[in-house]
C-alpha cells in the first residue's frame, strides 16, 4: 500500500506537467489583455504531435531518432526522486539528490548530441550555448541542495524536504530565502524562460533551447516538448518545497497545498515574462553566477 500511495508523486506529475506551461500561457495572456490559448493548449499540442509522422536527415544516424526518447525516459526516472507534499518519493535513499542532477544533465546531453548529429552549424550554435549556461547552472542547483542537506542533516531528498517545515523559516528563513531565489533562477534558466531565453523567439541569433529541436518533428517532438514540461514540473517541485514547507501530517491536505504551491509558480513564472524583457545573452552568464553566489552564500551562513 506504502509503494501505491508514492506512485502517486510521479504520476501527478506526468499527467499535471503541461498544465504549468498552459498556466504560464494564460497568466502572459492576461497581462496583454488578450483571451489567449485554452488552458489545456499544451496538452492538444503534444497529442497532436504523437499522431504526425516525423521526418529525418539523410545526414543524422541512430542518435538523432532515440536522442528525444532516452531525454524524455531520463526525465521520468528523475520524476521517481523527488517527494511531493509530505509524500516520500517513489525511490529514495542517501545521495539521491546527486541522481537526480546526473538525469537531468543526462537528457539534456542526448538532446545536445541530436542537434550536433544534424551537422547543422545553427544546431550547434544553440547546442554550444545550451551547454554553456547549463554548467553555470547546474552548481546553483547542486550548493542549493546541499545547503538545504547541510541545514536537516539528511542527504536523502525525501528526509531532506520532510525535514523542511515551517519552522524552518522562522529561525533560518534568511537562508531560505537565499536558496528560493538561486532556484527559481535555476528554473528559469534551466527550462530557457525569460530573461535567460524566450520560448517564443523566432529570432536565429537569440535562439537557445528552440534553435536545438529545430529538426525534431511528430513523436520526437512531442517527446521532446512533454520532456520539457515535465522538468519544470520536477524543479518546480524542489522550489516549491522549500516555499511551501507545509507538513500538517494529513498527505492529502499537504498535496493539496503543494499543488497551490505550483499554480501560484506558474502564475509568477507568467508575471516575469510579462513584465521583462530577456537578458542580453552577455548577461546571462552574470545571472547564473549570482545564483550559485546566492547558493554559497546560503550554505556559508548555515551553522557549522
């Protein structure tokens, strides 16, 4: 009964992932003054995708046609990690947290390699600036972590978060608070939002994440598209851990309140867009720097 109850964490997530991205949509709608797409425009789009034929280069091998379904499988194994209210993730144990930045990176080296498989120098490009603000990335959200490993003493994530109540806020909640903004920088960054990247550029010279999946078409798109949605889902799920530390005993009044934990992340990931405008691609590093500064920072005020 135990195992049943925490499958339900990974398949919330797989069934509420794209749903974010509809919220963000509607969110940016509103401050334009506009009706926008449906709520659930991301879910048409993607099943849209898995009934289309794809299409492939005579120049692309092996890789370029598995590349979006390893990405997508490294993706959902990574959802099998990470608790969600005061449910304990599906598989846990000590130093899950390293597993879980090791799967993300993993998928995103697969997507990496199909757009060099391409031989596309465009491709390459934005593989090249993927890869690069993906490394000054990655520390913020590894520091955050530990920090937070550091403050519970647990190296597990399921402990880790468990131990996060709202009691840590009133004797630590300077640190709290340093760790929240590194990782809602490392979300931002890591799914290419505004200011570090707008999804919906058309502009060559701009492109990051998009200018990568160029070539992508039907399933392998829409693995590729449903991979995405599901890691901000999953670091969102991080994110709001820390901002909605709600551990009132009862589970289903904890996923309750985490769930409202994310609708209220996807409006606000909806508000940034909607009130900046993206970063000069010179600057982004800048801003990945002063997350793991944030991160550092947070880890060094903690007691010793």
């Amino acid at each position: 009964m135990a195992i049943v109850l925490r499958l339900i964490n990974p398949i919330l997530g797989l069934i509420a992932a794209p749903l974010l991205l509809g919220i963000i949509n509607k969110t940016k709608a509103g401050f334009a003054g506009r009706t926008g797409q449906p709520l659930l425009q991301p879910y048409y789009d993607i099943w849209k995708l898995f009934h289309k034929g794809a299409v492939y280069s005579r120049s692309t091998s092996w890789i370029f046609t598995a590349g979006p379904l390893i990405g997508l499988g490294a993706t959902v194994a990574a959802a099998t990690l990470i608790p969600f209210g005061s449910r304990p993730a599906l598989v846990a144990f000590k130093g899950d947290f390293l597993l879980l930045v090791y799967l993300l990176g993993l998928s995103r080296f697969f997507i990496v390699l199909c757009a060099l498989d391409t031989g596309s120098s465009f491709e390459g490009m934005g593989a090249s600036r993927e890869v690069t603000f993906s490394a000054l990335s990655e520390p913020a959200l590894l520091i955050g972590l530990a920090a937070i490993a550091r403050h519970t003493d647990c190296i597990c994530l399921s402990q880790m978060f468990s131990s996060t109540t709202s009691d840590t806020w009133l004797v630590w909640g300077p640190v709290s608070v340093l760790v929240g903004f590194a990782l809602l920088i490392v979300l931002l960054a890591e799914n290419c939002r505004i200011p570090v990247d707008d999804p919906n550029t058309h502009l060559e010279l701009t492109m990051i994440h998009e200018v990568m999946v160029l070539d992508h078409s039907g399933p392998d798109f829409g693995f590729i598209l449903y991979a995405a949605a599901l890691k901000m889902w999953l670091l969102g799920q991080i994110l709001v851990g820390i901002a909605v530390p709600v551990r009132s005993g009862n589970p289903w009044l904890d996923t309750s309140a985490s769930l409202i934990g994310m609708v209220l992340l996807a409006i606000l990931v909806g508000v940034i867009e909607s009130s900046m405008a993206r970063l000069r691609l010179l600057h982004v590093p800048q801003l990945l720097v002063g997350a793991t500064t944030l991160s550092i920072l947070a880890l060094v005020l903690l007691p010793r």
